[in-house]
C-alpha cells in the first residue's frame, strides 16, 4: 500500500514522530512508553503517529488505535491550554465532588474528553490525585487545588483565563 507524499508541515511532524519512535520501538513492551512519549512531547497522540507506530511495532492500525481507546489518559486532539482534572475517587465523592463535577462541565460547557470552544480548557476525569484528605481535589495541569468548592472553581477559571497585556 503507497503512503501519500507527506506535506511540509507534515514533514516535520513526522520526522519528531520518527525520532521518539525509533527512541522506544526496540524496547520490549514498547507500545505504552512510546505513546506516552509522544503524549508528552505533542500534548496528544497525532493521527499520523498510528500508522508510523504500527509499522515500527509490527502492529496492525487498528491494534494500535485500540491501545490509544483502550486508555482514556491518551488524547487524540490537542488539548486546551489548561488541562483540569476532577478527583472521581470515593474519598471525594464522599466530601462533595459529584456535585463539584457538575458545576465544572456546567461552568464549562463541556464533558469529560472535551474542550471548550475557545481552546482554554480540557476537562478529564481521574481516579486520585493523592489528596484525599483535602477533597474534592482537582488538578489543573500539574497543580493540585484542594477543598474545592464551586465558587473555588469560578475563581480559579477567571484567574487562568486572564490575559496578561504588557502596555509598552
């Protein structure tokens, strides 16, 4: 099967896509370790990552998108500039987090594996944050926010939503 000449854009994307491949495919297990490095390095699993991984790892496409399914920390799209996690762990449930949970896809717009409209956030749930007595936690990239309630939560959007203009 021919493959289409890639574009320039897509020139370059492949060739860091090859890179980080040809980093891990050697190793044995390499199909986890491989995406999460390309996660790491792209913010999501690009669509022309899979046929490129399938080859390396002499996997079929579809074994290779199952993978990427089959974990719900894969993206497939680019996320928003910030990434928020809710805590949907018991011992948060316990202390308020569904109803914490709703107020964020309400305030946002969206559900879990979404982005909103404007590219700002991406909401993802997650299991534990490790911050059980502090619950409901979230995590907003790599920051944890305790106690969160949902006024905590408006605040803590409008504050990452704000542009900073230097005026010159």
């Amino acid at each position: 099967m021919s493959h289409p000449t890639p574009q320039p854009a897509d020139t370059a994307l492949a060739a860091q896509l090859q890179a980080v491949i040809d980093q891990h495919a050697a190793r044995p297990g390499a199909m986890l370790p491989l995406l999460h490095a390309i996660q790491t390095q792209h913010g999501y699993i690009p669509d022309a990552a899979v046929p490129m991984i399938a080859e390396a790892l002499r996997h079929t496409r579809a074994e290779v998108h199952g993978i990427i399914s089959f974990y719900h920390h894969f993206r497939t799209h680019p996320p928003g500039r910030h990434v928020i996690q809710v805590c949907r762990a018991e011992a948060c449930q316990a202390v308020g987090a569904r109803a914490l949970e709703a107020h964020v896809k309400s305030a946002l717009g969206v559900d879990y594996h979404e982005t909103t409209a404007d590219r700002e956030f991406t909401l993802e749930p997650v299991y534990c944050l490790g911050n059980c007595a502090c619950g409901p936690s979230l995590r907003v990239d790599n920051e944890i926010h305790g106690r969160m309630d949902a006024a905590g939560f408006d605040r803590l959007t409008a504050q990452l939503s704000a542009t900073v203009v230097e005026v010159k």
